[in-house]
C-alpha cells in the first residue's frame, strides 16, 4: 500500500451557535500521507489540525471530501477505517480508578480484540509502566498517564499511530523515552502522524510535513526539501567587539547577539556571501572569525503561517 491516508476534498463546518457564526474548520484540504513514514501535521493555534485528527479518529462528521484510511473509505467501512487507526490524544482523559493494566484491557474490549490476541504486558513494558501496572491511574504522575495514553492507542495494533501534542509538558527523560518508542514501532512498519509545537522535534523526526493554516493545506513537502525554502541563512562574524556598520547589500539584516559576535542574515537567492563580508572588510571591519547559520523550520513555519 503505497498511501496510509488519501484525504480529498476534506471540508469541515461547524453550524452557528447561539451568537457565534458558522466557523469553516477545513477548507477543502488535499492530503496523501505514505505509508510507513513519520508524518508532521503543524499549524497554528485554530488551523483545523485538530478537527482533521478528530476526523481521522472518527469523532468528528466530515461536511463534506472524501477519507481513506489503510484503503477502508471511511463512508463504506468506517470500522475498518477506524481500527486502522490509534490516537493519542493530548488531553489526560482516562478514568482514575482504573489501574494502567485493566485500562489496556477494557480499551482492548471496545476494539473487540479477544484475549488470546492480547498484548497488555507488552504494552506496559513497551511504555515503561510494568512496576506500576496495578497501581490506580490516578496516583500516576502525569508523564506515567501519557505513557498509558500511548500504549491504549496501540492496544488493537493499528497501522496508523497519530501523536498529538505527544510531549507537551513532558521531562526531557520522558520524550526521550517516546521519541525512541516512536521509531521503534516505525521501523515496524507502522505509519506515524506527528502534531507537535516543538518544531524541532518535527525537524529530526518527520521524513515529510504539512503545513495547515485557516483550514487550508498551505505546504506539504519532504522536511529537507521544506527547509531549503528559507531563502534566508545568517552570517556569523566575530569582529572583537561592537563597531560601526557600513551601509550592507539591500535585504541583508544585521544584529549583535547577546555573546558579542555580528549576525547578519541575507536572502542567499539574492546576496552572496562574499558581498557581505566585502562590505565589511572595504569599511575596515575587522573580521576575526566567520561562521554560518542554516535556518530551521521554525523560520520556514514562520513565513508560510504569517497571515
């Protein structure tokens, strides 16, 4: 299977409530994500990247498109559709007088996974919560529920494994943990899709990202390839101290940092390198040490999210 997801023409609208308008959620997105990758779905705050995953659970009615999941349209076979996928959610919602084990049994039953094909004890292992197995849920620690989280989005063995907001508020220890548990079960074969505000953990995770932005797909690209769009990298120069600036090439920004040294960053499709430091060395700068910044997705999320 070449796709684990085909989503066309996906339209969201929430009906108007009270004083509040109707709210176009998703506006028509377009989206294929392979099989067998690590996918970052980002966006803003309200983008829809919510409403899309709450589709793809099948918690939330589509207006109007078309969803495949692991080939099961979503319309024909909504329950293969749905036991194709796991989601873990980012709010702690879990009952707090069960304990992690019986909690893996009873998410087990809903999917109607028998006994015999059961893999509790796996699970906990796997997310590092077999001493507290029979401990109530509530006496968790809240990076021990977000372990649970993860291993009740993996009780009926889905192909499909959605992260949402996976490590927010999360130690350094923990996301760790589930960072190495994420590449594992990809490695497996499982197809993973990652929403994260960390852009830096989609940067070293994600083979491809998609961009949403008011509900509409505003990129989606290999996340080399996603980075190179920055048409922006930074000069960092170490002229012995603060001095007077010569007039730079236009579009060429320059900053002082906090440790001392120059940055000055430029559109490489426009200025070249060697025209900045001229400037510099015409102007009797001097120049005592030189080194390059590439930017990151941060700054390309920045510019495709900016209105």
């Amino acid at each position: 299977m070449s796709n684990a997801i085909d989503i066309k023409g996906l339209h969201k609208t929430y009906r108007a409530q009270g004083n509040a308008p109707a709210k176009k959620a998703l506006k028509g997105i377009d989206l294929a994500i392979p099989a067998g990758s690590i996918f970052g779905l980002l966006g803003p705050n309200g983008a829809g990247k919510s409403t899309l995953i709450n589709i793809l659970a099948g918690l939330v009615n589509k207006t109007d498109g078309k969803v495949v999941i692991w080939g099961f349209d979503q319309d024909v076979n909504p329950r293969q559709s749905r036991a194709a996928i796991g989601v873990m959610p980012q709010e702690l919602n879990m009952d707090p007088f069960f304990t992690p084990r019986a909690s893996l049994e009873v998410q087990a039953g809903l999917y109607g996974v028998p006994k015999s094909e059961r893999w509790t004890d796996e699970l906990l292992e796997l997310v590092g919560l077999t001493d507290q197995a029979n401990a109530y849920a509530r006496n968790l620690s809240g990076g021990m529920r977000r372990r649970l989280l993860l291993a009740k989005a993996l009780v009926h063995r889905p192909q499909i494994l959605v992260l949402d907001e996976p490590t927010a508020g999360v130690d350094i220890t923990l996301r760790e943990m589930l960072w190495q548990n994420v590449r594992r079960l990809n490695r497996a074969g499982m197809t993973i899709i990652l929403t994260t505000h960390y852009l830096e953990e989609a940067e070293q995770m994600c083979d491809e990202i998609a961009i949403i932005n008011h509900g509409e797909l505003v990129v989606r690209q290999g996340t080399r390839d996603l980075l190179n769009r920055a048409d922006r990298k930074t000069l960092l120069i170490d002229a012995g101290g603060r001095v007077d600036l010569p007039p730079l090439p236009a579009d060429a920004r320059p900053d002082w940092r906090p440790d001392g040294r120059l940055a000055i960053s430029y559109p490489p499709s426009r200025i070249r390198a060697d025209q900045v430091l001229d400037a510099l060395r015409n102007a009797g700068v001097p120049i005592l040490d030189v080194a390059s910044e590439q930017p990151d997705l941060e700054d390309v999320f920045v510019e495709m999210t900016r209105t």
